[in-house]
C-alpha cells in the first residue's frame, strides 16, 4: 500500500507545449512546500480556496509568472491538503518545479496517487475511483454520461443494496438457526432459497459487459459485401471525410481499415473491409481472411449490396444484422423478394452515399443496436465488476444447492459470506492490496 506520510506532486495536464500547466502537491507538507516554491505577489501567505497571482521562486530568482492555489484538509480532492500550480505551459518549465518541489521535500506520485488517497481517506469508494479514469478516458457523450453515473454512486449504491439484503438474510438465517425452537426449519429453508435466487437473479440481470465495453470502446459495425458493393464510399459518407480509396477497380480494398464516428452521443467504430471472394491474388486473401475475422468480432455486421446489379447469395455474409443497398441513385436491379428469402426479418434499407439519400435512416438503424443508455442500463457493465458479481451468484447458487440437498442450514452462511466479500470488492469495502493496485496502476500520474 502507497504510504500516505509523503507529500506527492506531480503534473495534472498532459503532457507537452499548451496554454497553461497544472502541477497538483497533496500531503502534509504541502503548505510548507509551497511557501518555498511559490511566492505571491501581495507578499501574503495563500488562502484557503483562492486563485492568488504571483511568482514560482527558486531561492530568490523568478522562474515563472504563476497562479497558484490551497485547498485545505479535508474539503480537498484527497482529504488532505491541496495545492496547484498554474504556470505557462512548457515542459522544460513543468520539469523545473517539479524538480523545486522535490527538492523542497516532496516525491513524485505514482500513478493514480491521489485518486487511492481521495480512495483510501474516505472521499470516494472503489467503483467510484474508477468512475474518474472512465471520465478521463471516455470518447463519447454516452461514455462520459456513464462514468459521471458511476462517479456519483450508481455502481455502489446498487452493491450497497445486493449487500444489505444478503445482510438482512444471514441475520434472518442466523435466527433460524440459532432459535429452532422458534422458527420451523424446513419453512426457514424455503424462504431462504428464495431470497438467494432473487438476489442472484437481480445481479445477473445487471450484468452486462457488452455494455460497458460499447460504452469505453464504441459499437464495432463492419460493413462487408462482394467487391464494388459500395463499402467504402459508405465509410467516407458516414465519416464525411474520404479515408477510403473509392474505384470502379473491384478489389481496391485489400485489408481492413478502421473509424470511429460520433453518432447520437455513442462512439461508432466503423470497418471497411475486403470484398468476400474466392481470390488467386495473395494479398486480397489475406484482406478477405482479414474482414471475416473483423466480422466474428463486430457488434454489428451490415451486409453490404450494389442494389443495381441482380442479387446473388452471399455465403460469406456471416448472417448479417442489416441490410444495406447502394447506389440507390440508380435502377435497382435486385430482387427484394429473393433478400427476404435468404435473410428473412433482416431490417433493410437503401441509401445512395455520395448523394446522402438515406443515410440519416442508417444512422438510426446502426444506433438501434447499442444496448440501452440512461438509468436503464445495466449497473454492472465494467468486466471487473461483473466478474465479481459472477463470484457473488455463483455463491448464492451453493447455499441453494445446499438446501435443495436438505444439508443443515448452518452450512449457507459460509456461502453468504462468500458473496458478501464478492461484492465487497466492488466497492473495496473488502480491501485486497493486490485489487486496489490494479486498479489504479491503469490511472495517469497526476489524477
């Protein structure tokens, strides 16, 4: 575990030349620290939560023109005191006060530092930690309204429920147990199964990491079809920019090329891919292997058609999940009876890309597929969350099974207590160094 005795500072804007950098200083001698670094220009010491104009000083000689700030323990993001510099930003400029903060006393934080402080003080729990990396990294509205979720609580205040319902059930289980005289055993029994099932049923019902994989990484939509079906112009018309080469040359495409796009705040990552043909070509057949495997992957797979040429069957196509039609701008030759055939209740529509026609109705369509967004969503979508709630539901089923084989009732608060710790890891209410260091190894110093 981090020792909490030092003060740390490191830098909390990224990384090269800007308008201005913000070094962050947390820890007991932050207020020293900074009496020895930053001099302000009324002469007065800092006050608590105002931005004060003045100069970083090394020894009597100015280095930089600075603003500077105190935040006071404990209404700090740490619970400790806080302090920032705001200087001009250059690295080499960055650099030097570092280098007078550790001279003056502090250490470099290590990644993630002061967010396991704000963690390990009390300010925020695990889940919510966690929340913060998912805002800094989020690439869409719907991610970043999703991390806020989760920053605010909603991940732990479901826990906080499944955990005191599983309390409020060991303490009835205690009861039966230890007051047989009282409480019939077998009805016990009943009533317990039940509340385990639903308690497990309630988790695997939030469950979801798809859910949360969309949201950080964006919904895969690989657009697959025979050569010159029209898949790149559809990219670069979705993208409104031409990254696709566009030729009448069948076979331009010889590998996968990848996007992302905004689209209804969700972050769309778009695949352009080979066309799907029996090829001599050697390079083609390694785009061709190249797009099915895009296509195994995808969350969405869009069937790309020239709907002026007579439709053929498509058995590479990977059972699609749309349909979509180009070049409506010119006689359609394909048979809509036969599409129906072979992919019956798949949703189709026709667009001409270079024209716009229909596009705004693809949009529509590729944005059905997302998992639902808001309140609704599933309150576990993170993989480490889920994963702990997997553990939690496969304890539960062990106390069923337990009574289902008529076995003493004292045998399922081990399981209860099993589940209890599962999710207590969510939240970090049940501390393991080895979670929390994960955690906050993947954070950037100085958040």
């Amino acid at each position: 575990m981090l020792s909490q005795q030092d003060t740390i500072a490191a830098q909390a804007t990224p990384p090269g030349e800007g308008g201005i950098a913000i070094i962050r200083v947390s820890g007991p001698a932050c207020i020293a620290l900074m009496e020895r670094v930053f001099r302000a220009k009324n002469g007065r010491p800092l006050e608590n939560r105002v931005l004060t104009f003045g100069h970083v000083m090394e020894g009597e000689t100015v280095v930089d023109e600075a603003m500077a700030v105190l935040m006071r323990a404990p209404h700090s993001y740490t619970r400790e005191d806080v302090a920032e510099i705001h200087c001009h930003g250059s690295d080499t400029l960055v650099r030097k006060i570092l280098y007078l903060l550790l001279a003056a006393g502090a250490r470099m934080a290590k990644p993630g530092e002061f967010t396991c402080r704000a963690f390990l003080n009390g300010r925020i729990d695990l889940a919510q930690a966690e929340g913060v990396m998912r805002m800094i990294r989020s690439g869409s509205e719907r991610a970043m309204r999703s991390a806020m979720r989760q920053m605010e609580g909603g991940v732990s205040a479901f826990v906080r429920q499944a955990r005191t319902e599983i309390l409020e059930l060991s303490a009835a289980l205690a009861a039966a147990i230890d007051f047989p005289d009282e409480i019939e055993e077998t009805q016990a029994a009943l009533a317990v199964r039940a509340r385990c099932e639903a308690i497990r049923d309630m988790l695997r019902a939030q469950s979801d990491t798809r859910v949360g994989r969309i949201e950080d990484e964006g919904l895969r939509v690989v657009l697959a079809g025979k050569p010159n079906a029209g898949k790149s112009s559809l990219l670069n018309a979705l993208l409104r920019e031409e990254r696709a080469i566009v030729t009448d040359i069948p076979g331009t495409t010889r590998d996968t090329l990848t996007e992302s796009v905004q689209i209804n705040g969700i972050r769309v990552c778009l695949t352009d891919t080979a066309g799907l043909r029996e090829t001599g070509d050697a390079v083609e057949r390694i785009g061709v292997e190249r797009a099915r495997q895009a296509l195994r992957q995808a969350d969405v797979r869009l069937l790309v058609l020239d709907g002026s040429q007579p439709f053929e069957p498509q058995a590479d196509a990977l059972a699609p999940d749309a349909i979509v039609i180009t070049k409506g701008d010119l006689p359609a030759a394909i048979d809509e009876t036969a599409l129906e055939r072979d992919f019956p209740g798949v949703p189709r529509l026709t667009v001409c890309a270079p024209e716009g026609e229909g596009l705004d109705e693809l949009r529509a369509l590729i944005v059905s597929f997302a998992p639902e967004a808001g309140e609704e969503s599933a309150a576990l979508s993170q993989a480490r969350h889920a994963e702990a709630a997997a553990r939690a539901c496969a304890s539960l089923t062990d106390a069923m099974g337990a009574i289902d084989a008529q076995m003493p009732l004292d045998i399922c608060p081990v399981d209860l207590a099993a589940a209890l710790h599962a999710l207590g890891e969510i939240t970090g209410e049940t501390m393991s160094e080895e979670i929390i260091a994960k955690v906050f190894a993947n954070f950037c110093v100085g958040k």
